[in-house]
C-alpha cells in the first residue's frame, strides 16, 4: 500500500480524525543531520507521554533517525524535511517527507535504504518508504506501547 493511500484509509494509527488525537505535532527541519535531534526529541516527548518504556524511547529515538535518513537520500542542501507525528492512547505515528529529492540513485544509496529498513523493521510495529513520486521521498513507521512495561 502507497503511503497516500494509507494516509486517506486512515488505517495508520493516530491519523483517525480529532476526536482519535492525543497528540498531533509538525516539524519542518533542514536536512541537515545534526538538526535531527529535534526530531528524536519531539517523538521522545509524545511517546513518554504515553508511557512508553525506556527501551522503547531508545527504540523510537533511533527508529526516527532511521526515517529521517531514508526520506533524505539524494536530498540538496535546500530540501526540507517535514515530520507530522500523531498519537493515541498506545501508539505513535510518525510520517516523513522530504522535498526536493533526485530520484537517481547509487549503489551505495540502495545500500543505505536496505540496512535502513533492516533496522526499523527491528525496531517499530510498522513502517514503511516510498520510491520518489514528483521529487518528493515519504516514509513512516508506527510505534505501539509494548503492552508489558
């Protein structure tokens, strides 16, 4: 399923309407790494609000690193990168967009996204990235509250 599709059937958690919303924050960042910990920071805040565990603030800290590196493959120094995060009672929901971006991409590129994905799918309940559409990268992961902290 393509983000934008996700997106409009509401399945992703958190993205319901108003009324399903704890939380719902946007982020507008440079690419610029260094800067993307305020984006671990604004996830770690929504997520200890809904008391996550340590291990999973650690867990989700990482996961957005792993989001924000793969949205920003093949980025220019101009690209921003958007982050919409949302919640509900047990879960957090964070999509990524980056504009603009080449679609051309190098071996070490492919590299990149494939341990990228490695690690989130070891660390979030879903996630997913998205070919460029338009010059525009989008990814997302959701984090569910492990029911046992």
């Amino acid at each position: 399923m393509h983000m934008s599709e996700y997106l409009q059937s509401s399945d992703l958690p958190g993205w319901g309407g108003p009324s399903d919303e704890l939380e719902h924050v946007e982020l507008v960042l440079p690419v610029r790494p260094e800067l993307w910990a305020l984006a671990r920071i604004t996830a770690s805040a929504i997520a200890a609000r809904l008391d996550f565990s340590v291990d999973q603030l650690e867990d989700l800290r990482l996961s957005i690193d792993e989001l924000c590196t793969s949205c920003a493959v093949q980025a220019s120094a101009r690209s921003r990168l958007h982050l919409d995060y949302r919640s509900d009672e047990a879960s957090v929901s964070v999509v990524c967009s980056v504009f603009p971006v080449l679609d051309a991409r190098n071996e070490e590129d492919l590299q990149s996204l494939e341990l990228s994905a490695r690690i989130l799918e070891a660390l979030v309940d879903e996630h997913a990235i998205e070919e460029v559409k338009e010059g525009r990268r989008r990814g997302w992961l959701v984090m569910r509250r492990d029911s046992r902290s």
